[in-house]
C-alpha cells in the first residue's frame, strides 16, 4: 500500500522542539526521560545521525511525529533552527493535524502570543543573523511566518511550567 504525500509514515510518537542553550540540560532532559521511561518514542536532536543534511533530517523528524512539544523559553526567538522548526511544526498541525502542545518554561504565554519585549524584540536580529546574504524584504517576510507561527502556538492549550 502506498503512502499519502500528506500522511508521512510516523516513526516518532513526540518531537521535541525547544532552544538547548535555554532547557537541554534541565527541563527538556527531565521532559525527555519521563517521556521515554513511559515508552514514548521522542525525537531530540542529540539523534541527529552525523553526516546529514541537518535540515531534511530535522524536517523529516517533524513530519514523521505524531506530537510537537514545543518548550518556549525566555531566549528562544534567538534561534532561528527553533523558530524554523516551530514554522514547519505549525505547517504540519495545519495540514496533517500533527497534535502541537506548548509548554512555556520561564516565559509568559502572552509575551509568546504577542512576542512582548526581548522575546519579540530580537525577531529581526535573528533574521538578520541567519539570512544574511538575503534581500530584506525576504527577511521581512520571514520575520512575518516567524510572529504567525509564535502566535498560533501560543494559542494552543498548552502548559505554563510557572503555574504548574
């Protein structure tokens, strides 16, 4: 039987998606145990076979998961692997009803929803940071699906660790 071209093959119960510097070596370790310790197959990017194309082999772990977690924290706008991580997360929860739940570790959901302060602020920087080499309307552009996607997430019920 041959699969739908909007039905990957899921070969990941979890993707986790979160930026390491912030939550790798604490809350996402413990998220990730717990998880794995109930027999959930997660994806994190520690598995990430040496060698490849980091971004098929991210983008194919995204497509291949029944859940995102997506772990918001107070400096995640600074990555743009995150923020396009969580773009393609969304893209997913859109087209194939992948199940997306937030957790917001450290950070208001309101400040995600409507990127307040530092967390909205370095949106352009990190633009600016990735795509160097690109005209800036794109980068405009890009900033612009960034906002959409932080602000649709938040939207989703989710977790605020600060009020669990």
């Amino acid at each position: 039987m041959l699969s739908s071209p909007l039905k990957p093959q899921l070969i990941h119960d979890v993707f986790l998606n979160f930026r390491g510097e912030d939550v790798r070596t604490t809350f996402v370790s413990h998220l990730n145990a717990a998880l794995t310790n109930a027999g959930i197959n997660t994806y994190i990017d520690h598995q990430l076979r040496k060698g490849t194309d980091l971004g098929q082999e991210l983008w194919r772990a995204i497509d291949g998961s029944h859940i995102s977690i997506v772990v918001f924290s107070k400096r995640y706008t600074e990555s743009g692997w995150c923020l396009n991580e969580l773009k393609k997360i969304m893209k997913c929860h859109r087209t194939q009803g992948q199940v997306v739940v937030p957790v917001f570790y450290d950070v208001d959901p309101s400040v995600v929803r409507h990127q307040k302060g530092h967390f909205g602020e370095v949106l352009s920087a990190t633009a600016e940071k990735v795509y160097f080499n690109y005209e800036s309307e794109w980068k405009v552009n890009v900033v612009s699906d960034w906002r959409s996607a932080l602000t649709q997430a938040a939207n989703l019920s989710g977790w605020d660790v600060l009020n669990c």
